[in-house]
C-alpha cells in the first residue's frame, strides 16, 4: 500500500520543491560570498552555461532562476544585510548571477572568454559589424539575382560566382534581415559571438557598472586629479580658500615676496636658493665673451677709440666711466 493521502498536509510538487532549492541556495550564496556579478545571458545555451560553470570552480558560482523568487529571497534577507536592498532594482530581464570572493578582474576574465560563434538570427541587433569578403563563394551562377538583390556585385569565375569587392553587410546595432540571414548562411559564415555579458557588480553594499573594472590605476589617479584641478580653479575664481586651492595661493604669495624681495635688495632665508639662482645664467653667457653675450654695463665693455678691443687686462681697477680716453692713451690708441 502507499502513503496515504493527507489533506492537510498535501504532497509538494516538483515546481514548489524546484523554488524551495533556489530560495536556499541564494540564501546560502548571499551569506558565503561577499560579491555578485549580475550577468545578461541572451542567445546563451545550456552547454555554453555549463562551460562557465566548469571555468569558475573554486573561484565562484552561477545561480540562474527566477526574477521573482530572487526579488523574494532579498528582501527576506534584508534583515540581516540591509545593503542587498541595492540589489533589487537590477534583477529584471534575463540575468544571472555569479557570486565569488576571487579578484572579480579575474573572474569577469573567465566569463567573457567563454563565448561560442552563432550564425545570424533574424530580427536581432547585431552587436558587430558584418563584412562579406571578396572572392569566390562555391555557388552556381543560378543564384546571380540573389546577390544583385542585395547591391552586391558579382562575376562569374571557373563555374562559381565571386564577389569583387568586401561587402559591408550589416552595420552594429542595425536589424538582422531575413536576406541577410540567407546569404550568410549560403556563404556558411557565422559572424556572431555569444556569450554571457557582466553588466553590473554589487560590491560593498553598492552597484556600480562593470565598465568601471576596466579602469587601471592610472586612469584613476587621471580622474582624481582632474577633479581636483577643477576645484583648485573654481576655489581661486570665487576666492574661496579650500585644500585643493591652498597650495596656489601660498605659492602666488611667494612669488609676490621674492619680487618685492628683488626689486629691494633685501634677502631672506626661503629666497636664498631662488636668489643664487638668479643671476647664474647671465653669468654662464659672460664667461663666454663678448660676442655671445650682450655687453653689460654698454660702455664698460666697448672698444677703445682707434678700433682696438681690449682683449684682457692684467689688473682691472676701478675707474670713472666716462674716462674713456685715459684707457684709449694706456694702450697707444689716443691719437688718430
């Protein structure tokens, strides 16, 4: 004899059994993993979905069910993690998860690697350009006007037809045609690749777009810095002070200081070094004569009367400026 049949307590079915599993198992994986990669599985298979899986062991795991139950098993656990609530507002369409503690660069490498090629559907977005190579494509002349249907120009070669030029069948995002379908499956081309694709990532309470991993540091030191500028250049323009402004407006009135410093002859001590500094280039110029360098002082460094440049003297002394002609008499140049 079998079970008897309880009214009270009726058998479950396999369906109510099939989301009990489900509820236990998201329940199990929001506990264990602390990240979740919310995933778009278009035009993506069983056997496909198994490969993923194969690819992840030890690194995560990939839930697939039902948005309802899903959007249940979440708010149940709410209570314990209020930050899943961040969750609900993506689990729409035909989505899966992959929950992993692993580097999540890592395992979105893994995901997006596996992918499978497909030949065109009709009525789906291609999400790649489509280019028909020239050359010879195995089909009898018969089938001339099916290519002229489609503006593609064609010769017959050795029995077959060819097609002259690369063909620019079908742009991204433009709508798969029945034609289009039925030229590349005569041409035997799959121009497709299928696979699962990481949208988003719930990572430490919040959900963030899967772009954001590809970013390397240095693109966010870029970022950072650049919003930095940004508010370097608006606090200088209000004249409100603030961190990123600060360094700017010591700096300008550093500046200030060793101008003023300059044009009074008075030295302190953080101006020394830009003080040394100074004059070194205009030094470097003299020591390399007169004819690379300006002349400094105009008739200190002019020739003595007669034409005769004083090339060196042994002892310089100091002497009046306009006693050009005692120097002209020292070297026999006075009369003409």
């Amino acid at each position: 004899m079998g079970e008897e049949y309880d009214p009270l307590n009726p058998p479950k079915s396999k369906r109510a059994i099939r989301k009990e599993s489900l509820m236990a198992k998201l329940d199990k994986y929001l506990e264990e993993y602390k990240n979740v990669l919310i995933c778009s599985v278009d035009n993506v298979g069983s056997h496909q979905m198994q490969k993923v899986r194969m690819s992840l062991r030890g690194k995560g795991v990939v839930l697939m069910g039902k948005n309802t139950i899903c959007r249940k098993a979440i708010r149940e656990h709410q209570e314990s993690n209020p930050t899943l609530e961040a969750l609900l507002p993506f689990v729409r369409g035909n989505i899966g998860f992959v929950f992993t503690n692993d580097d999540l660069n890592v395992v979105r490498k893994i995901i997006l690697e596996n992918k499978v090629p497909a030949a065109a559907k009709q009525g789906s977005l291609a999400p790649i350009d489509v280019f028909v190579p020239p050359g010879p494509t195995g089909l009898d002349p018969g089938q001339t006007a099916f290519f002229q249907a489609l503006n593609i120009s064609t010769k017959i070669a050795r029995g077959s037809i060819e097609i002259i030029n690369t063909v620019h069948l079908i742009k991204a995002g433009e709508k798969v045609t029945a034609s289009h379908v039925a030229l590349l499956s005569k041409l035997n081309i799959s121009p497709f690749f299928y696979g699962i694709k990481v949208a988003h990532v719930f990572e430490g309470g919040s959900v963030y777009s899967a772009d954001v991993l590809d970013l390397t540091k240095e693109d966010l030191f870029a970022k950072f810095f650049a919003g930095v500028r940004k508010i370097a250049a608006l606090s200088l323009s209000i004249g409100y002070p603030t961190v990123a402004s600060a360094p700017h407006i010591l700096g300008g009135a550093f500046r200030k200081l060793l101008y003023i410093g300059a044009a009074a002859g008075y030295e302190f001590k953080e101006a020394k070094a830009f003080m040394e500094a100074g004059p070194a280039p205009a030094a470097a110029a003299e020591s390399k004569g007169p004819e690379k360098a300006p002349a400094k002082g105009g008739a200190d460094k002019a020739p003595a009367k007669g034409g005769k440049k004083v090339e060196k003297e042994p002892e310089p002394e100091p002497e009046p400026e306009d006693d050009g002609g005692g120097m002209a008499d020292l070297f026999g140049g006075g009369d003409e």
